[in-house]
C-alpha cells in the first residue's frame, strides 16, 4: 500500500526535493511552469537551432565570429555577444589548432628570385599560385599532402597526395591546377627551397608552360605565409588526431575537405567572411 502511494505521487516527491535544493516554494514552481515562454526565449530556441546546424555543417570548427558571419550571410540579423552566449549555452566549441612539426632537414641554394608580397594581395586570379607540401599521419608512417594555392581568392585549384615526397608529388599537384585554371603565360609560382622545387623536372615542366618560379628567402616562413595559414586550417579542422587507414582513406578525407569544404564553404576572414569560391565569383575576372 505504501509503495503503491510512493508510485503515484513520484513526480509530486521529486518537485518538493527539486525545490527543496534550489531554496524556492512549490507555489512559486508550478506558477513558473504555467507563464507562457517569452518572445525572446522563443527566438533564442529557433536561433540556437541555426547555430548548431551551422556549426555542424563547419564540422565544429567555426568558432562565434566565422558562426556570426554565417548567419548575416544568410539574411539573419544577429548580434556577435547573442552569437557567442548560445554557442556558450549549448556547449559548443571550435576544434583548436596544434602547433605544426618540422621535419628536420637542408635545403638547395635559392634557385628563383622572391616575386612575391609579404601582403600576399594579387589582384586578379591565376597571376599569382603558391605551393607547399605537409605530412599526414597513416598507420604506416606518414603520408605527404602537395597543395597550389591561388594567393587572389586563397582556392586550392591543385593537390596530390602520396607516400613519398617527391618531384612527381608537386608535379601532380601543378598538373591539376594548370589543366583546371588554364593560366595565361607569366603566371608565378611561389614556393619554398624544398628540393623538389628545385628540381630539374619541376623547372622544366614550369618552362614549358611559361610560368614563372619564385621561392622565399631561407628560413623565413613569412615568405609563403598564406600556405602556413591553410595548413594550420587543414590540420585543427580536418586530420588533427587521426591516424589514417589507407592512402586511399585519406585521399578521400582531403577530397571532402578541400573541394566539398574549404573551396565553396569555409569562410575566410582575408576575405571578408566569404568562401573562396564565392569570392572568385564577386571578383572580376
């Protein structure tokens, strides 16, 4: 009999030791539940939906300024601190960069001029691409990542991936992004003092294609400083952590990142807040 009546007066048990705790009286409880939500509070539940399927779409790494950005982008008047509180009221938190390894290792005698701005403004598209290569981690030791950037909207218009970091890494890389962009004769390519920028058969396939090298000066990573930026985006937005089953694993991951992410989506700050595609679209050509 006794359980019986504990049964069904559970709920009426549990608001007296709910308000027990937080010091208020059972009048006042019910009379709170019974008041209407407020305008603001509606809004503020429709709202946090959209930052959280925002946030989501980002793959948790836009943090309050690039979610806010989103958001005007859409049409939707917002301010930055409301932003920022309902990010904070449902926990959600952009994934943090790591600082990135070095590998140790020399470096050729500078064989190209430094063409390039610390400012890394270009005008126009396809006047100005850099290139730099990275490591990824793989269950059998490293794989290496070879990107071209255009330094105009920050689009990575080529990149490989493979085992080895080779001539034929890079080359691939350029490959892709001159049978994409078709680039007019005089083109720059701006790239560090790595081996594989100074090698015959990198040199000769920029000869053949009229384009023209430019490498930084040694040791200054400044000199290609864009590139460092997309790395370091690439690494707390996308690999950080994950150690890769496969070659093929992986390319896919970079495929999903750079065409399906970076490029239409991820926005950029030296651009506004828009996308490098959406950028390259609002430029003239």
């Amino acid at each position: 009999m006794k359980y019986a009546f504990i049964k069904e007066h559970r709920d009426e048990f549990r608001v007296i030791s709910m308000c027990r705790v937080l010091e208020v009286h059972r009048s006042g409880f019910y009379a709170w539940l019974k008041q209407p939500m407020s305008n603001r509070a509606k809004e503020d539940l429709a709202l946090g939906k959209v930052i959280r399927e925002t946030f989501e779409e980002s793959n948790g790494t836009y943090g309050s300024p690039r979610v806010h950005r989103s958001l005007r982008n859409q049409g939707i008047r917002i301010g930055r601190k409301r932003v920022e509180r309902l990010m904070r009221d449902q926990g959600l938190s952009a994934k943090q960069n790591r600082r990135k390894k070095r590998f140790p290792g020399g470096r050729p005698a500078q064989t190209a001029p430094n063409l390039v701005k610390q400012d890394f403004w270009v005008e126009s598209p396809d006047l100005v691409w850099s290139s730099d290569i990275t490591y990824i981690r793989w269950i059998s030791g490293w794989l290496y990542l070879a990107v071209v950037m255009d330094l105009h909207s920050r689009k990575i218009v080529g990149w490989a991936i493979e085992k080895r970091m080779t001539t034929n890494l890079v080359l691939q890389a350029l490959d892709m992004a001159v049978k994409s962009r078709k680039p007019k004769p005089g083109l720059i390519i701006h790239t560090d003092q790595g081996s594989q920028y100074g090698s015959y058969d990198w040199l000769e396939y920029l000869k053949v294609n009229k384009i023209k090298a430019s490498m930084s000066r040694r040791g200054n990573c400044h000199d290609n400083a864009a590139q460092e930026a997309f790395f370091r985006s690439l690494k707390g937005e996308c690999v950080q952590g994950r150690i890769y089953p496969s070659l093929d694993a992986a390319r896919r991951e970079m495929f999903d990142y750079i065409e399906m992410f970076y490029n239409p989506k991820r926005l950029h700050s030296h651009l506004g807040y828009l996308s490098p595609d959406e950028f390259e679209q609002i430029q003239p050509s």
